[in-house]
C-alpha cells in the first residue's frame, strides 16, 4: 500500500510538471511574459536617463540575446561614423588602403594612416577612401555586406553622416557578430587591423573592447556604443543606440557610456569596478 502511494505520489509530480509545461506553450502569454519582462527590464535603463534608445547583448556561451524593445531595435539611424570600419574594409580589400606609403603625396592612403582615423574617427581619411572606391562599387559591397538599407544615393562623401544611408540596431550587431567573428568577406589580416582600433579597457577577468561614435541624426544628438566584453571562457557582444535632445557633446557621450554600463551591469556582464570606464 505504501509503496503504491509513492508510485501515485511520483505520478501526480510528474502529471503536474507535464501540466504546468503544456501550459507555458498552450497559453502563450505566460511563455512570453519572462521574455518581454527582460525587455522592459533594460527598457527602464533608458527611462530613467531620460533618453532614447535600443539595444542587444550577446551571450556566447549560452547563446542568448538580450533585447530592449524589440520594434525599436528595428528602426533605422544614421550610421555615422560606425561607417568608418566598413569604409576602412572596403578600402583595404579593394586596394585603395595600401600597406605601405604611395609616393603620390600627402593625401596617400595607408595601413597606419587607416588605424590612426579610426582611433580618431578622422573623417577626411574617409572622405578619399569612398571618392576612390567610387559609387558603383561601394554600391556593389553595400549589396554584399547588406548593410543597412544599402542607400547612398546621398552623395560619395556624405551618404553615411545623417544623410541617406541608415542602419538599425539589429543590423549593427549582426554586422558586429561577423565581424568579431571574422565573417565578413575580407581577409583576416584586414578584419583583425579593424579590430585592433576598439578601445581596450583592461578590468579584472576581463577584457572590454568598446567603439563610440557620437554625431546628430535630425536635428537631435545620436549616438553608437559597440564594444564586447572577453571573460577567459565567455564573451558578451553589445550594440546600443542612443538619441536625445541637444545636448553639449561630452555630456552626451558621457551619458551613452553610463546608459550602456548600467545595463551590463543589471545583465551581471560589468560589476562596480567597471563604473567610469565606459
């Protein structure tokens, strides 16, 4: 009899187990509840500040993403300067970047000259590197790439500055992805230079790895914050955009670093030894 009670007792635990799954997935609201909890979760961040953004974190090893609002994060922005490194690749494997000095004169495109514009988002590098890859076959890599909405009918010089070419937060990762991972039809040599210009801060058990463009989309400061943390055995991806009303430049990039801290924070990815450094 005993024995028979804790057969009926297992069964009833499993039966009730098997109900309460059946219903995660027979009553789809509950499912989606935790999921877009987490949404909300990082959609406060960016309440609280007083601003307007979307973002996506990235975790390796467990293969997860972290969404803000998933609309939002579909929305297009202006590039900018994120721009710079797609240029930077477009120019190195075209051979308009060489890796030495060309003796034309001063306006010579190289290696070392590429790593300091990126360091310092130099834009008249860029400038000369889009005018001599010309429209046709940037139009061609923007096909390739599928960058963005692949617009720049804008003008050579200026279709990525708040102008015709426009991305959105979820193409920006995917195109950060690739590119971390090296999955971008370029060589390897010229990825890892790219790479080599994100801003290294070194912080206990990790490595982050962070590039900020701050530059005005109609008429309001917008901003990009891209970047991935290296922990010995995981590594975490980030894509943010951010949009306000005018503020002085380094007040605003200021405020896109805090934002993105605070919401790696509340995902566990930074801890108190992080604050400031982004």
């Amino acid at each position: 009899m005993k024995h028979s009670l804790q057969q009926l007792s297992t069964f009833n635990i499993r039966l009730l187990t098997l109900l309460f799954l059946t219903s995660l997935v027979t009553h789809p609201s509950i499912a989606q509840k935790a999921y877009h909890e987490q949404h909300l979760k990082l959609d406060s961040i960016y309440k609280i500040f007083g601003v307007k953004g979307s973002c996506i974190v990235f975790n390796q090893v467990k293969n997860k993403y972290y969404y803000s609002d998933t609309n939002k994060v579909k929305l297009l922005h202006t590039p900018n300067n994120t721009f710079d490194f797609y240029a930077g690749l477009i120019g190195l494997e075209s051979g308009v970047i060489k890796n030495y000095e060309n003796p034309n004169g001063d306006d010579s495109l190289t290696n070392d000259k590429l790593i300091k514009a990126l360091k310092t988002q130099y834009q008249p590098f860029f400038i000369t590197t889009t005018r001599r890859i010309k429209h046709d076959r940037l139009q061609n890599w923007m096909s390739l790439l599928n960058y963005g909405n692949r617009d720049i009918s804008g003008g050579i010089e200026t279709f990525w500055k708040d102008n015709t070419l426009k991305i959105s937060t979820k193409q920006q990762f995917d195109l950060l992805k690739k590119l971390y991972y090296y999955n971008l039809p370029f060589s390897f040599e010229n990825i890892r230079l790219v790479k080599s210009t994100f801003h290294l801060t070194k912080l206990v058990n990790k490595n982050v790895y962070t590039y900020k463009v701050t530059g005005s989309q109609n008429g309001k400061q917008h901003a990009w914050f891209i970047g991935y943390v290296e922990f010995l055995n995981n590594t975490y991806m980030f894509v943010q955009s951010l949009e306000s009303n005018q503020l002085a430049f380094t007040t605003f990039e200021a405020l896109n670093g805090e934002v993105m801290y605070q919401i790696l924070h509340s995902l566990g990815v930074l801890g108190e030894e992080a604050c400031g450094h982004l």
